[in-house]
C-alpha cells in the first residue's frame, strides 16, 4: 500500500471494531484467493467459515470458537504447512511466503487482541498488511465504510454484536452495497 492510499484507508478504518477489520481482511482473502484459483480449496472453504463465525460470536464464547480452529488458522499463528496444502500451493503457482504473509496477518488481526487490552495501532498494522499482501496476489478491498456501524469504541474495541442480518449482508453483500 503506497503513503497516500495507506492515510487514506487507515482514515477510513482507525475507527471500525476489530470485528469490522477481519471482516475487510476476510474479503480481501477470499478475493485474493478467488483471484488465484484457490477458492475451492476445503482447507481454504473450512478457514473462511471458520472466521467469519468468530464475527457472530460473544465474546464469552471465544474459546468455544478458538477451541475448533483450523489447520490454516494455526499455520497463520506459526504453525508449519500441511504438506498436501503445500502441493496445492506450489500447483497454483503461490509461494509458501506469500500466502503465509497473507495468512498470518488476517490471523493476527484477531489475535493481537485476543488475550491482552485491544491495540489499535497494532490492529491497523496487521489490517494493512493484509490488504497490501492481498493486493500482491490481485485480490481487492471493500470499501471500509461498510463495516463503519461497528465502532472500535463499542464493547472493548470488538463493536457491537452483530444481528444475523448484519453478519449475512456483511458476509454476501447485495449488488446494491
């Protein structure tokens, strides 16, 4: 992300929860993804899922979600690559490099939070590396001002709850959005 676009966007986001910036995160991934043929991966359709239920989670319920992630998520927090995922990669012409970097940073907007005091900054920085690793792969960004209801001043910087309407147009956006 070059300096002026980077002011822009974190402009437009320095004020969305926590849960606001996964989901911009989220639909670069699968952006990026759907650019570069991975979308059908189960890996990649059980990480997506898997994400975005954390969204439409309480916070009590953290650890229930946490409890059943999956092998991406896990690769984005460190873990090494299933060897069979690694042959997709290299199938489709993607580093092991490039989409850890992706991985781990949209993991990393979520768990920088996760067990300490929310970090606004720290979230910005993984939010934008995100994008701009998502951009590297062809995959584009929403418009942030989507997500702009869900305020990083509400409920410890995670916003409110979301209803199961806001979460399905957050997640399928109409043609109109």
């Amino acid at each position: 992300m070059n300096c002026v676009s980077s002011f822009f966007f974190r402009r437009k986001v320095r004020a969305i929860s926590i849960s606001g910036r996964l989901a911009i995160a989220l639909h670069c991934f699968a952006s990026a993804c759907q650019n570069r043929n991975l979308l059908d991966h189960p890996e990649i359709q059980l990480f997506l899922s898997h994400m975005w239920r954390l969204i439409g989670t309480d916070s009590e319920s953290f650890a229930k979600w946490e409890a059943t992630n999956t092998r991406l998520v896990h690769v984005g927090l460190g873990d090494a690559f299933p060897p069979d995922f690694l042959a997709f990669l290299d199938a489709k012409r993607i580093t092991e490099t490039d989409f850890r970097a992706l991985l781990a940073n949209l993991v990393e907007v979520v768990y920088h939070n996760a067990y300490g005091a929310p970090d606004n900054k720290g979230t910005l920085r993984f939010l934008e590396n995100a994008v701009d690793c998502a951009k590297q792969l062809g995959g584009q960004c929403p418009d942030p001002t989507r997500f702009a209801k869900s305020r990083w001043t509400d409920c410890h910087g995670w916003g409110e709850r979301l209803s199961a309407e806001e979460l399905a147009e957050w997640r399928f956006p109409s043609e109109e959005s």
